[in-house]
C-alpha cells in the first residue's frame, strides 16, 4: 500500500499536550509567508511551485492536507515517477482482527497427493485500509483526454483496424512479421517485429556457438516466417495449456495425453531441439 507524506500525523508531548510534526505548517503560518518562502516550501515538499501568490498558498496547503512532509533530496523528476505524489512510501497493510471463515466449495481444492484432513488451516484476514488514486489525465497526441484502457485513434487508422478486425488482425497489428522500411508513410513506425526477434534470436544462437562441434552441431538460422510460427506455439497453448509447452511436442509413445500431432506436422520433426 502507498500512502502520501513522510511524517506522522498530530503527536502528544509528555505534558500530554497535542502537537503537530516538525514538517507540518498551519493556515495561520502559511498566510504570513511571501511568495519566495512559499516556492521554497513547497519545493522542500518535492512539488514545483506554479501560479501567483494565492496559489502557491493553495498548493501548499494541499501539501498539508495530503501529509507531505520535507523530501530529502529533492530532484527535478520526482514527480514523474510511477504516478503517486512526491514524499509517498509503502506502508505494510496490517489485516484487521475479524477472521473470515474458510470458503466452502464442492471441489476442495489441493494437491492430489495431499492428505486433506492433514492439510494446515491458514485463518484470513481482511483489511480496513482505504485509498485514492489521482483521476487519470493522460492525453494523445491531438491533446485530447484519452479515455483510460483505449488505443491511439492514429494508430488505428493507420492499421485499418475497426470493430469488426478479426484478433489475428490486431496482433499482427502490435507485432507484425516484417519490420515497416524507414520510407513507409506510415506515422506509427514499428519498433518490435517477427523479423527484428528472429535476427535477435540467431545472433544469441552464434555467441552460444550452436552449429559448432560441442553444441547443437545441426543448427541452421532461424527464418523469419519459422520464428514466428514457434511465437503462436505460446498462443496454442493457452487455448490448450500443458504444463509446458514442450510436451506438445512429444510424440505420443513418450506424452501420450499432451502430445500434440498437429503442432508435430506444422513444425517438423525437429520441432523439440528447435524449440
């Protein structure tokens, strides 16, 4: 869990009296400052400080609100990191003291070879904790909002994809076979292709010296079409998962419930070593 600010809340002295943080500045104290104290503090707090007098009293009154106290080390980039406000920190979620009873299923899962009446009973816990996240104010290349979760509207249209595009259509959208040539109109030039991962893939099998004498002495290059089809091995198998992946590739005298002769005919009869 992340929470905001690097200070505690209100504390009690000896006397019993209520007191707040070191870091901590109230309205009264923020009112009295002048613009130059008020960019500083607020920069303390790993913010940049915009606007006028007013705003800047805004904004480090909000620093308040949230809890952030004094940042060590304040840089420049602090705030474009992972999209939680500058000073936050992980905090471990502490489970609250209500046991949740044990689910009850018709399929009481575990090992097969486990002794379910032997198995230990872990109790569980739920947690009070709450939290907010800053709404999401992401924007393209038009500088319009972009609508969490959609795609780039260019890159659609320079794909040709709609609603109605076959799944294939749209993977081979996001990984195409073939990289696009530097002349190509296109405004959504590919960084990542079939082919650029098939080059990738020999250049790894010559510094591992395969074809050599002492390690698979019959290796040949990779083509791209060949890579790619190992590539949609991963996607077969997550329509009819194995254990792994290699056991479709098996023959059935050796996996006679994973092994795949379909998967066997596509790829050849060295489909194991090259895989």
């Amino acid at each position: 869990m992340v929470v905001v600010g690097s200070g505690s809340g209100n504390t009690t002295n000896t006397n019993g009296e209520v007191t707040s943080p070191d870091w901590f500045l109230s309205d009264e104290q923020i009112n009295v400052l002048k613009v130059d104290a008020l960019k500083e503090a607020i920069k303390m707090r790993g913010v940049v400080p915009k606007g006028r007098k007013d705003e800047l009293r805004v904004m480090l009154k909000q620093c308040m609100e949230k809890g952030m106290g004094i940042v060590e080390g304040v840089t420049k980039d602090m705030q474009v990191l992972s999209g939680f406000p500058v000073g936050s920190r992980w905090k471990e979620l502490q489970p609250g003291d209500d046991i949740v009873p044990e689910p009850v299923n018709e399929f009481a899962f575990h090992a097969p070879t486990d002794n379910p009446e032997a198995l230990p009973r872990v109790q569980k816990q739920n947690f009070d904790e709450t939290w907010d996240r800053p709404v999401f104010k992401g924007r393209n290349l038009e500088n319009e909002v972009r609508l969490k979760g959609h795609p780039r509207r260019r890159w659609i249209k320079d794909e040709g994809l709609n609603e109605n595009s076959h799944p294939v259509e749209w993977l081979d959208a996001m990984l195409p076979v073939y990289q696009k040539s530097a002349s190509s109109k296109s405004e959504t030039i590919h960084t990542i292709s079939a082919e650029k991962l098939c080059r990738w893939s020999n250049e790894k099998a010559r510094l591992m010296e395969m074809g050599t004498k002492t390690k698979y002495p019959t290796f040949t290059e990779f083509i791209t079409e060949e890579w790619e089809q190992y590539l949609y091995v991963f996607f077969y198998n997550g329509l009819c998962p194995s254990p792994s992946v290699e056991m479709k590739l098996q023959g059935e005298e050796t996996d006679p419930v994973q092994s795949d002769a379909f998967l066997r005919k596509c790829l050849g009869p060295n489909a194991t070593v090259r895989f």
